[in-house]
C-alpha cells in the first residue's frame, strides 16, 4: 500500500481514507495474497498497520534503502537486538 493512504490512515488524518487500508487489506487477503505497507516512518504508524492485518512493512522506520549485498547485515544485527 502507498505510503499516502497509510500514514493518512493510520495516524487518523482523514475518516475518508480510513476506510480504504482495512478495506484493502481485506480485499487483498480474501484473493490470497499479502499487503506491504511502505512508507512506515514511525512505530506508531508501524504498530497499528500491523493491527490492521497489513503482513509485511518497509520504510525508514526500519531501515533506509540499502544495497542487497547490506541485507544480511541488517537482518543479522536485527535478530541480535530481538
């Protein structure tokens, strides 16, 4: 999902598209497939996507864009600090 609809939605900034992640999520699921939310730049934003069923985050939350080979290091560093 688009960065705009999710940080709109999630931190209650306009009722009209609050309506559009939950829907979308549903939708999504309901066809068997997963939703990614980007634009996650808070834990705010990153806690209630996830209440809201969204199975995947990206965004500077978690981390900045990276090179591949920079992945593993990441994931690495993240399941020491878990």
């Amino acid at each position: 999902m688009q960065r705009t609809f999710i940080s709109a939605t999630l931190i209650g900034a306009l009722a009209s598209i609050a309506v559009i992640v939950p829907s979308t999520v549903s939708m999504v699921h309901a066809l068997e497939m997963s939703v990614v939310a980007a634009g996650i730049e808070t834990s705010m934003i990153a806690a209630r996507a996830v209440t809201m069923g969204v199975d995947a985050l990206q965004g500077y939350h978690l981390a900045a864009p990276m090179p591949a080979a920079a992945v593993p290091r990441l994931v690495r560093r993240l399941a020491i600090s878990a």
